[in-house]
C-alpha cells in the first residue's frame, strides 16, 4: 500500500506585525501565510497521508509566528512532523520576543514531539514506514550557533537503527548531508548550508542501509545522490519558484521502495496574481551580489574588481539553480570558472540516469 508524504520546507511563517520594515527582507515574507496556505490545501486535494515540513518554519524563531503554525497545523485533518531550522531556534535563551532552544519541542507537540522534551524523535507513519527526524541546529559554548548532530543524538540514533525493522526508514533533517554545487564544501557560502559533521552521519546511515534523507535549509529544488544515498532538498515557499513536494512511498514488486517525487509551485496568489515573475526578478536583482561573494571567496579568491563583471553576467544562474533541473547556456567565462560553472546544469549519476529534481521516480 502506497504512503503519500506532502512536504513543505522553509515556510518562514511571517505574520505581517513581525516583518521588519527599517530594512529590505531577503525573502517575499509577506506570501508565507497565504503560499503555505496554499500549497497545503493543494496537497490535501491532491490527497496526503502526513505533511512533513523540514525546518525553518517561522521567519525568526518569533513567539507569535510559531503560536501562528502550531495552532494552524492543528486544525489539519493529517499527522504533521516538523524538525526545527535554524531561523526557528535562533537564541541559546529566548526572549519577549523569541523562543529559546530548548523552548521548540513543547511548541509542536502534535507536530511529532509529544510529550518529550529532546529536539529529536521517530514516528511510524506506517506500519513498514519509519520516520527519523532529527536536529541540526545547535551552539557553541561561546553562544555561536552551528549545524550539527550532537553525541547525544548520535548515540540514540545508533541504538535505533541497530533494531530491526522491517521496512523504510526515512531522515528528515534540516541541513544538508550531500553536497547540492559543485565543490560545495569548499565554498564558505556553501558550508553553512552542509552539516558540519556529517561523515559521521552517514556513517552511521549507510551501515543501517538507510537511503533517503529529507533536508532544507538551502532554497533550491535538488535530489544530491552518493553512494547509495539519496538527499532530497526542497525549495522555500518564500522564494523563488516557491515549491512544494508531494512522496509517494511504495514497496516495488521486484524488491526495494519505489519513490514518486512530484513537486509542485505557487505560481500566483489573490493579492500577488504574477508572484512568479515578481519573485524571479527579486532573485535576478541579488543576483549579481552574491555573485560576486562568491567569486570572492575560497576556491576562486577573485579580487572584487575582477568579479564585478563576472558576477553581472553569472547573475541569471541562482534562479536557475533554485528551480531545479538546471540547464542553461552560460556566458563566455575564463577558466577555471568556465568548467566550474558548466558542473550547475543537471547531470543524473550514472546509477540512476533517469534521476531529475524535480519530478522522478526511482527505486532503492
């Protein structure tokens, strides 16, 4: 029997009181309650067993824009399984303002946590289907936040998968395990979106035979695969091309799980009719400064004067990336940023050709 999984990474719930207004948002915040709104209801006519949403719920770990979830989820008519993002638990302590870190789990208790306490549980969302959600998000002694697993988790994630179980075992966690660029991890803007320890991590998955990893964190629609291992990341809904998945899990006749991945978009809303292009231009208009961070930090090391027109033309490339399947004809780049550049456009490994990032289907 089929199990059928919505999911909606990154929502950044922003209730309107709690947008900032002395600065220009990095994300359309303003669409998070109607887009979730949105790709929920879809999900539900579409037809969804539970709705797992990979962290980043609320803009800034706001008291009043998780209160805002946590009671909307409730009124949903299937189980709902959240982990927290980064932006969810963003203070050691919390304030007047924002809850704490040790504050999440009490505020989602229908939401997967129960009555526990820890920031990590399992659930069956069937009898044959295990879910493993886990979290990332954790801080230094000094206070500095950081994407981890601590020991702690480790070990209980070791002591459960050692027991058998008859059936899928699936990961949601908020940073990414796989690489989702080329080079990623040599990229410091590419680093805080990879767990930190993460060899550790799927150490410990691989062993279990677990292949499917459920992430978010980093915007972009992408399914990273490596040795054996699939890191399926989902797009945020207050971005471009603000996506949304549905799963469908299901033993296949010849051995294994067959998955059905088809993603979907909120390409308008009521008060946001042309939402897509307007957000596409958005994107199109940091474009070129993050292009040029980029090209000023580790590998390439550009000085800014050089990157300028680089970046200016390399511009059009995030959107592209952050719909997934990208495949675009690129300007005339220097080496080695010509062959660097050219690894974005969608290539399936070798082990499943017909693998894409955003409608599939595959078997492990």
């Amino acid at each position: 029997m089929a199990v059928r999984l919505g999911i909606i990474s990154d929502p950044h719930i922003a209730l309107p009181e709690t947008i900032p207004t002395d600065y220009p948002p990095i994300f359309l915040y303003e669409v998070s309650i109607p887009a979730f709104e949105a790709a929920v209801a879809h999900l539900l006519e579409l037809g969804i067993d539970a709705l797992l949403i990979p962290g980043d719920l609320t803009r800034d770990g706001e008291i009043l824009n998780h209160r805002w979830l946590s009671t909307y989820l409730q009124t949903l008519p299937i189980p709902c399984y959240v982990i927290p993002g980064n932006h969810d638990v963003p203070l050691p302590l919390g304030d007047h303002k924002r809850i704490g870190w040790a504050d999440f789990p009490q505020w989602y208790p229908h939401a997967g946590y129960g009555k526990g306490t820890k920031h990590y549980y399992q659930a069956l969302l069937a009898d044959n289907l295990q879910l493993i959600a886990l979290n990332s998000n954790q801080f230094s002694p000094t206070g500095q936040q950081m994407g981890a697993v601590d020991q702690g988790q480790l070990a209980w994630l070791a002591a459960l998968l050692a027991k058998p179980f008859a059936g899928l075992r699936l990961v949601m966690i908020h940073h990414n395990v796989l690489e989702h660029w080329p080079q990623q991890s040599q990229s410091p803007m590419g680093q805080r979106y990879l767990l930190e320890n993460r060899a550790d991590l799927l150490n410990l998955l691989r062993s279990a035979g677990v292949a499917l990893v459920l992430t978010g964190h980093l915007h972009v629609q992408d399914i990273a695969y490596e040795q054996g291992l699939f890191d399926l990341t989902t797009g945020s809904l207050v971005s471009y091309p603000h996506p949304y998945r549905r799963l469908i899990l299901q033993q296949h006749p010849q051995g294994g799980w067959q998955v059905d991945v088809e993603s979907y978009r909120i390409e308008s809303l009521k008060t946001y009719p042309t939402l897509s292009d307007l957000s596409r231009q958005w994107m199109l208009q940091r474009g070129a400064g993050f292009m040029v961070r980029f090209l000023t930090l580790p590998p390439f090391n550009l000085s800014e004067t050089d990157a300028q027109p680089l970046a200016q033309a390399l511009s059009s490339l995030w959107p592209e990336i952050a719909q997934g399947d990208t495949q675009v004809t690129l300007p005339t780049l220097p080496e080695p940023l010509a062959a660097y550049f050219a690894q974005f456009n969608h290539r399936a490994p070798a082990e499943y050709p017909q693998l894409r990032d955003n409608n599939t289907v595959f078997v492990i």
